[in-house]
C-alpha cells in the first residue's frame, strides 16, 4: 500500500511537468502575437507593438522563456494576467470556486438522476423500466451540451422567464441567487455524467444482484426492496463511487464548453478567453492547477480502488 | 469518457486458438455477431448510422437543391413546403445544409477516431507489453495530455494548425488517442496474465510474434467498442470546434458552424438551431448505440 | 406638515433642476460585449475599456452628441501658436482619493502617457515635446510641429486624468484599483464577471449625477445579452446586434437608442506586404475595383444587419465633420466589373482568398459578398480564424484581403493615417503611395476642418483608384435600455456618459 501511494505520488511532478512543457510548446505554436492583442486599438503604431515585445520577453528564445516562467513558478509566482495585470493566483483563486460550485452541483444531479435509474433499470432488467432508463442515460450521451445549453437558455430563460440566463452570483452573496444562476448550466454539465453514473450503476447492481450474499438474503424472506437497498446497493456503490470521483475530475474541463454557452466567468471561460486572447500566463497557470487536481483527483480514485478491489494490487 | 473505466474491468474474449480438449459449437466471433444482430437497441443505432452514412453518400441526390445557393430575398424563414426546415442566415435552405452537413461530421467522426487509434493503439500494446520504463514514460505522456482540459487542447492545436476541417480531425484524433491509449494498455496487461501467452512464450515464440498473433487480436473488441463510442465523441468534438469557429471553412456546412451561427437568431429564428442540433444529437445517438450493442456482444458478462 | 415636507422636496426638486427625479439610491446595470482590458488610461487597448472610463474618469475634453469638443476638466484651449497650446483647467475639483486635480496632475498624467513602460499613449500625443505649468489652473503644451489631431487626443483616453499620488504608489498596478476624478469610483472587478463602481460624492459635477453605483457586466453572447435586458437583470445593453432590433422594438418594458457609429468595416488588400502580395487582386488596381463594383453594399447591409448599418466608400461616417458628401459608393455594376476583370489582363476566375475573424456576423457577410462577386468572375475563399490569429496573420503579410473593422475615431486622423500612410501598423497591406502620404501629412498640419475635409477629399480620389482598402458600411450605435432609463444622450462614439441618466418612477 505504502508503496503505491509512493509511486504515485512519484508520478505527479512528472506529469505535471509533462503539462507544462506541452502547454508551453502548444502556445508558442499558436498562431497570433500577444502584443498584438495587448496593443488593441493602439496596435496601429509599431514601435508601441514593438516595445510591447521586448518587454513580454516575447522576442527571446523559446526555452528561455519557459526557464524564466519555470523559476518564477518554484518561487511560488504564477506571473501576471498580460491582459489584465492582475497575478495569475488571484484569477485563480477568484475562478475556481466558481467552477468548483459548478461541478459540485453538477455532480449532485449527476448522482441524484443517475444512481437512482442505474438501480432501477438493474432491478427491473429487460422491462420497460429498464428501457426507459437506458434511454434517458443515452439520451444525456449523445446530447451535445452547448446545443442542450443554448436551447435551454431559449426555452427556460427567453421563453418561460424562469432563470436568469446567465451570468454568475457567489454563494455567500446571495445563496438564492447564486442556485438561480447555476442550476442551468450545473444541469447540463452533470447531465452526461448522469449518464454514465447511469451505466456503471446498472452493471454494478447486476453483478452484486447475482452474488451469493444477495441469494442468501432473498432465501431469508427479505422484502425485494429491502434486499436492493441493504445489500446489493451498498456494495453496488463502492465501485460507483469510485468512478464518480474519476468523473469529478473530467467535470472541471468539460466546464469549458458549458461556461462558455451561459457566460459563467469560471475556470473554462477564463482558459478560454485566455487562449483566444494569448494571455499565455493565465493559459500556462489555468492548465497546471486544473492538471494538478485532475491528477489528485485521479490519485484519489486510484486509492479508493485499490482498497476495493485488491486485485488490482499486483497490477 | 468513461473509457478510463472501461479499459480494466473488459475482459478479453476467448483467445482464437482454443486448447484442443474443449469443444464449442460456434466460434467466439460469431457468437458475438449473433448476439450484436440480435440486439434491438443495436440494430436501432446501426439504422441511424447508416441513415446518416446514407445521406452523406448521396447529399448532391437527395439535397432538394444546393447548400450554397443563397436567396436574399429568402432570410431566415420558418419551415414551409418550400423549405421544409426554413432558410438560413443569409437565405439558403437549411434542409440542404443539414443533409451536406453530416458529411463534416461523419468524416470528423471516423477519421479522427482512425488516428487517435493509429497513435493510441501501438502505444499502449508496447506499453502493457514491454511495462517497466517504456511503460511509465508513456503513461506518464498520457496522463499529462488527459490532464489538460480537451477542449484546451483542441482548440489550441486546431488554432496552431490552422482551423479547417482536416486540422479539427487531427487535432481531436491527436487529443482523443491517450484514451485509446489506455484502453489498448489495459487490455493488453489483462491478456498478458493468461496462459495461452505463457504457453506461447513457452513455446519459443519471439516478443513480436506473440504481440501480433496473440495479443492484438485479443484487445480488438475493447478497441472497437472505445472506437465506436469515441466516433460518437468525436463528432461531437467537430461539432464543438466549429461552434467556435475552428472547424469547416464556410461556406461549406458542418452542424457546429450552422449551430453557431444559429445561436445568434435563437430568438427570431429557433429552427436554425433545432435541426443541426437534432441532427447531431441522432448521429451520435446512433453510434453510442451501437457501441453499446457491441459490448453487450463481446462482453459476455454483460456490463 | 405634510403639505410643507412636499413643497421642500418640490423645491429640492426645482433647485436641481429636473422634474421628476426619484430618490437615487439606486444601482444602474449595464451590459457590456466583452470584457474590457486593464483599467489604466495608460495602458488600456480596448473599445469597451473607454466605456468603464467613462464612468470613472473625466477626461480635459469630451464630445458632444453633435461630436464637437466641449470642455470637460479642461474649461479652455487656445494656440497660442500652431506648435504652443495653452489649457486652461477647471478650478475646484478634486479625484476620488482627495488629490487636488490641478496643473500638476495635468503635467504628470501627460508625462505618465509618453513615458511609461507599455503606455499605449506614446504615438498618439507624441507630439508633444514639453509640458509647462504657468499657474496652478494653466498649461502650456509645446509640440515638436502642428498636430491638428491632438485635441481629439485630449477628448480620448490621453485625456483622462488620473490622481498623481495614487499612480505613483501603484505603479503598473495602477489599473487594478485606478483613482480618476469622474463621477463614480472604482469599488471592484471581478474579470470577466463584473466592474463595480459607486458614486464619487465630491465630484465637481455631481448634481449630473443620479445613481449610487455602476456595474458593468460583459456578456460575449449578444443573445444571451438581450435575454438579460429583456429579463431586467441589466438596466442598460451598450450594443444590440442589429437582428435582435425588432425584439427590443417589441417589448413594451424596452427602448432603443440609435445612432451612426464612427466605426466602420471594410477589406485590406495585401498590394505590397511580401510574397503573399503577388496575387492578381494584390497587383491589379482593376480587379479591386471590379471586386467593388460586384459588391452590393445596400443589399449586403440589409441581408446580414437588416439594413440598420451605413453604406460608406470613404472612412469617415456620414456623422463626421470630414466626412465628404461627394465620395459615395457605386452602385452594383456587373458589366462594368466585367470589363474592369478583362481589362486586368487576368484570366477569371480569379482567386481571392479572404480572411474573416469567425464572428457569425461577419462570416455571414463574407459568405453574401462571395456569393456578389463571383458572377464578376472572382472566387473567394474564406478563411475564417479567430480574431487574434487573424491579426497576426495580417501584421504578417500573411494574407491577400483581409475583413476587418475600425472602432473609429472622432477625428479623421485616426481613421485614415495609420491605415493608409506607408509603414504604418494597421496598414497590413504596406500600400504606398507618395500622393497619398503627402495629402495625409498636409491634413495633420491644419487646424481648420474645412480645409483639412478639402484636403481629406482629394486624397479619397486617389486612394479610390488605388483601392488598398474597399470600405463597406459604417456602423450603428444600438443602444437598448429600460423604458423608465432617461436623460441618455447618445453621442456617436458609442461611449455611455453616465451624466444626466436616472430613472423614472
């Protein structure tokens, strides 16, 4: 055990090192001159597009500016925002509760629609129920999430007036306000992880409904729904967990499309901009702490399993 | 992408080359193509697909008239006979777009899942082979480019590569290929543990023989099944890229661009981003489908 | 008693000289279509940037609705002599952090703009070459030669005045918490969410003033835009694409405020800008003036913006003092462009490939001119990039037309200098001709519109058959607000003045 949390623990810089030089190198590729874009509308004068050059750094070696943005890094100082001058840390920490709210709550539907139909499409196997169920999860599939996100925003928003369209309030702001404002876009991101929570519950629930534990209890007399729930759900929902932990991880990029659609100035919007901006800090930052938590995220997944399925172990 | 979870718990099907004592009726191949024929939902899906391969096929006979003809006079009107799903921006029929459209997309679909296999595939097969350092240094390639956000990466290789449709396939095949990747390792290290490839070795066989002959027929059906749903993906990730203009050139339809356009007009004219999005929506519909009814077929435990 | 509170609060009423002023406790939302860059009038680039300055910051000039340079900070100008202006300022006012506001405060901001690392102000008051302070309310500038433009300069971003002290201590973070002396200080940004700002009580025009805060929220989706407007979650939207009009005109709760922009669109021809320039329509004036004469202006304006924007064939909108009545577009003349293709001696079709920033409206528009020029025998390709890939691509030659807008400047300077004059940046096409440098330099010699106009509409002659540029249409100011929003006084640039809003009961 202890040596693999120690090997994966190990993983981790190199990864992480791995995203920054692929980041790097992808945005140097990147057509587009950031002075370009800083200079705005004054970018009619070349010596000022010039100077703004020399003073990025733009004009000097690749590999130096990566060591330059590196040391900076191990320093603990994620640069400035070009575009905004504001450290790259408090864009951060200004964004990503935003998305952490976002992804919580989507994975709060993601649960709350998928669990519950995995469970009963496994119980009621090969019914109407079950076909019911494997609809709707295919369904949240195969819906691409900007399409259902624009026509929401047309039917819920321009249409019916019930939610505001976009935009974004803080909890401790204004709590209600702040639900009103992400229960859109939270819906439409957990839909797809909905989707797949769906699945891997119904295949669990069959495997745990054929265990001998399950007969047993059957044998005793036990209520059908008593059975489901006491005993092949609870171990049903270990591997399900497990998952959505790994889910939770790809929540935080599949937040890019989505915060995109309904204005939500959260992580993805920030890369986004970021990136159609050429405000390579921000770029560089967004993605090593999104990577980190990916990777953590997935570490803690990996543990959880681990624990659970031991035979894993020699693997 | 569930494919992550996928890749360990799919056990192979039965090597091609059983042990002489066992006898079976049926060989394993066909078992599974019975049983995918048999699958209703499948079968479903299989029409849609080929509905839509159907339509990109023969878009310059069915389309009622050009995709690019414009009509000014002709903006943004509703559905009528004369234009069963309205006209567009700039007064060109959207039934004909929708139809030329889902050749973007299919090809989207397809090729980019070819290259992520053609990248993805023969790295993880040497990684679950040879593990030790070939193994770790691959996998950790993989988990840094799965751990930056998709469409990050997308976007910014689209963006590098300049945006055109060949470009978004590349891009999303290149961003797409560590998950199939992973799924070929998984499977790969799966296969390794069973006997048949220790009597293989046995035998004298070298590495590579035992990797062509034995082990790649036997990571074949996880591979297909990550091939289908990633199609689905896929097409998906076009469409997602032409929605931020990084996709086809116009004035060639793709679904994402149409969509994209469409989002402007939501309120006058809703039907601009009805039918792409059904249209998508149906696609890729059809191939989770079938992916699924291919698991079902090839995976005898029936996850 | 109660007859007497109401005659007291009438007469409050009569004394700040308005009718029907409600208690203005009240926060005015307004909707922005991107997010605006840092807020230092140094180092800021962007059109939605002045907007929020306008809220903070008073500038030594403004413009007026009829876009003539009133007094703002400044009370005065005069030249002395075509290289000596003298301003004189106005007494009495203080920025938001209690700094007095006086010559000195001119002298540093204007040095601020020449000198500071990354100041994007330099080219633009570049002229001056000395700033002397005579007494506590009069500078001096001394130019290095005549700059006719450089007042406008003062009306815009060089013109706004920040607090010395402030500046100082912050330095280049100055634009994260900016102290001016406008009529609301800066509270809080959160990027791309929202900029708060609240009233600024010792403004020295605060009677002008009616709300208690300000935020400014960008939404990119202009769909997304209305539906907040249409569900009062903004008070106010800055601009409404042209299609969501009649929206706006249909919703009893909304009004509209609409004016000629001085912005305009057009197309950059690559003529002499590298390899890329050796392309038929790069080398042949002819064929870019038969591209021209394919493209229906009228029917392409009506298609893609309901007719709503300006067909122009000069720089200056119709609504500017330079603008000359005399250069119009042609009408659509395919037997004319026909000739004009043969007379090239370039066998059709020609092929032009056009980059377009991939904004839908404006693919949209690219697509109707492919389709308006191809019977002239011209097959246009679009290649759409995202906007600052196509920048790039243009600064780099890269490129054989290029479709790209102006925010448009108040002064013709600023919209034809750097575009056409040889070696300049938004020259992306590096035209050059010596007929037209000469006239461009003539017009920055001259104080007197009326002659600058004359020199303006001799050079129009020449660029029009050259064609480095086709221009298009001009655009529109689309404002949308609340029906109860009153004393909005739309002025050309598109810049919201907050001065004299409030809402009706």
């Amino acid at each position: 055990m202890r040596g693999f949390l120690g090997s994966r623990l190990a993983q981790i810089l190199p990864t992480l090192f791995l995203v920054s030089i692929i980041v790097f190198g992808l945005q140097q590729l990147m057509p587009g001159d950031p002075a370009l874009v800083i200079a705005g509308d004054s970018a009619g004068d070349p010596q000022i597009v010039a100077q703004i050059r020399g003073e990025l750094m733009l004009n000097r070696p690749i590999p130096v500016q990566y060591l330059h943005w590196l040391d900076n890094l191990l320093h603990g100082n994620l640069g400035y925002s070009w575009r905004l001058q504001e450290p790259v840390s408090e864009l951060v920490a200004q964004k990503l509760p935003v998305t952490a709210q976002l992804s919580l709550m989507a994975f709060v539907f993601a649960v709350i629609i998928g669990v519950p139909m995995g469970i009963l499409s496994a119980v009621k196997r090969n019914t109407a129920w079950d076909w019911l169920a494997n609809s709707i999860g295919l369904f949240g599939l195969s819906i691409p999430t900007f399409w259902l996100g624009i026509v929401m925003i047309l039917v819920v928003s321009v249409w019916l007036g019930w939610l505001p369209p976009s935009g974004y309030v803080p909890l401790a702001q204004n709590w209600v306000r702040s639900l009103a404002t992400t229960v859109m876009p939270a819906f439409v991101l957990g839909n797809a992880i909905a989707a797949i929570l769906m699945r891997h519950t119904r295949s669990a629930m069959l495997v745990a409904l054929g265990q001998d534990y399950v007969r047993t209890a059957r044998a005793k007399g036990l209520s059908e729904w008593v059975v489901v729930l006491r005993h092949a759900l609870r171990n049903a929902l270990i591997p399900v967990v497990t998952l959505g932990g790994l889910q939770l991880g790809t929540l935080l990029s599949g937040a890019v499309l989505t915060e995109q659609v309904f204005s939500v100035p959260g992580f993805g919007k920030l890369v986004v901009d970021a990136v159609f901006n050429r405000d390579y800090p921000v770029i560089q930052g967004v993605v090593l702490v999104t990577a980190l938590l990916y990777v953590v995220l997935n570490l803690v997944t990996d543990l959880l399993y681990f624990l659970i399925n031991p035979r894993m172990r020699a693997g | 992408m569930s494919s992550a979870a996928l890749a360990p718990s799919l056990p192979p099907s039965p090597p091609p080359s059983l042990p002489p004592g066992l006898h079976v009726p049926e060989s394993p191949t066909r078992v599974a193509l019975r049983r995918f024929l048999t699958h209703r939902s499948a079968m479903l899906g299989l029409a849609l697909c080929l509905l839509f391969v159907a339509i990109a096929v023969a878009a310059p006979l069915i389309s009622p008239v050009s995709p690019i003809a414009t009509d000014w006079s002709a903006i943004r009107q509703p559905p009528s006979w004369a234009h069963w799903m309205g006209t567009d921006e700039i007064g060109r029929d959207e039934l004909a777009r929708v139809i030329f459209g889902a050749r973007a997309s299919l090809l989207a679909g397809v090729v980019s899942v070819v290259i992520a296999a053609a990248i993805g595939v023969p790295a993880g097969l040497a990684a679950g082979f040879a593990r030790g350092r070939t193994d770790a240094i691959l996998s950790r390639i993989v988990d840094a480019m799965l751990a930056i956000p998709f469409l990050v990466l997308a976007i910014a290789l689209a963006a590098f590569l300049g945006p055109n449709l060949r470009n978004a396939m590349i891009a999303i095949g290149v961003t797409t290929a560590p998950i199939f990747m992973r799924v070929a390792r998984g499977a790969t290290m799966d296969v390794m543990t069973h006997d048949y490839i220790e009597a293989a070795r046995a035998v004298g066989n070298p590495s590579w023989r035992i990797a062509v002959r034995h082990v790649m027929p036997n990571i074949f059906p996880p591979i297909l099944v990550q091939g289908t749903l990633s199609i689905a993906t896929s097409i998906i990730a076009e469409a997602s890229l032409s929605f931020l203009g990084l996709g086809e050139q116009p004035p060639t339809p793709a679904w994402g661009s149409m969509l994209n356009a469409a989002q402007q007009f939501l309120t006058q004219a809703p039907w601009l981003a009805i039918f792409p999005g059904a249209a998508i929506f149906l696609t890729v519909l059809g191939f989770n489908l079938v992916g699924d009814g291919l698991r079902d077929a090839l995976d005898p435990r029936g996850l | 008693m109660r007859r007497t509170l109401f005659a007291a609060a009438a007469a409050a009423c009569l004394l700040l000289g308005a009718a029907p002023r409600p208690a203005s406790a009240q926060t005015l939302r307004i909707g922005l279509r991107e997010d605006p860059d840092i807020l230092d009038p140094t180092l800021g680039g962007s059109y939605v940037g002045r907007i929020v300055f306008a809220g903070m910051c008073d500038k030594l000039f403004d413009y007026d609705t009829k876009l003539d340079i009133v007094p703002q900070l400044a009370t005065s100008y005069e030249y002395k002599d075509p290289t000596h202006l003298i301003l004189h300022l106005r007494p009495d006012v203080s920025f938001q952090d209690g700094e007095k506001f006086d010559a000195e405060a001119v002298k540093y901001t204007l040095t601020r703009d020449l000198t500071m690392k990354g100041s994007l102000r330099k080219g633009q008051i570049g002229a001056i070459s000395a700033i002397d302070v005579i007494d506590p309310l009069t500078v001096e500038l001394v130019l290095k030669s005549p700059d006719s433009p450089l007042l406008a300069q003062l009306a815009g971003r060089p013109g706004i005045m920040i607090a010395p002290g402030a500046a100082e201590k912050e330095g280049p973070k100055f634009g994260l918490h900016p102290v001016c002396a406008g009529p609301f200080s800066f509270v809080s940004r959160v990027a791309e969410q929202e900029i708060t700002l609240q009233r600024f009580p010792g403004y020295w025009n605060a009677k002008a003033i009616h709300f208690d805060r300000v935020v400014y929220e960008p939404i990119v989706n202009s769909a997304v835009r209305l539906a907040n407007l249409q569900a009062g979650t903004l008070d106010l939207v800055e601009y409404i694409v042209p299609t969501d009009v009649p929206a706006v005109k249909k919703d009893p709760k909304l009004k509209l405020a609409m004016s000629d922009s001085l912005g305009y669109e057009g197309i950059t021809f690559n003529t002499n800008h590298g390899p890329m320039a050796k392309s038929p329509i790069g080398e042949s004036a002819d064929l870019r003036r038969a591209f021209e004469l394919a493209i229906d202006r009228k029917a392409l304006i009506q298609v893609v913006y309901d007719g709503l924007f300006t067909a122009i064939a000069q720089a200056n909108p119709p609504i500017s003092q330079f603008y000359v009545p005399s250069v119009q577009p042609r009408p659509r003349d395919i037997a004319a462009a026909k000739k004009l293709v043969a007379a090239s001696g370039f066998k059709p079709p020609i092929s032009v490939t056009m980059i377009v920033p991939n904004s839908p409206d404006l693919l949209q528009a690219a697509q109707v001119i492919q389709a308006m020029v191809q019977p002239a025998g011209f097959d246009l390709k679009i290649q759409a990039m995202e906007f600052a890939s196509s920048l790039a691509t243009a600064e780099g030659g890269d490129f054989q037309a290029y479709l790209i807008a102006w925010s448009g400047r108040a002064d013709a300077d600023g919209n034809t200098y750097s575009f056409l004059h040889s070696g300049f940046g938004f020259n992306y096409g590096a035209f050059s001709d010596p007929a037209i440098n000469t006239l461009l330099e003539q017009a920055r010699l001259t104080t007197d519109i009326a002659a600058r106009r004359d020199i303006y509409a001799k050079m129009w002659i020449e660029e029009r058959k050259e064609m480095p540029i086709i221009y298009l249409w001009a655009l529109s100011n689309i404002v949308g607000m609340k029906r109860q929003l009153m004393g909005f006084e739309q002025v050309p640039d598109g810049i919201i003045r907050l001065q004299g809003m409030y809402m009706a009961n």
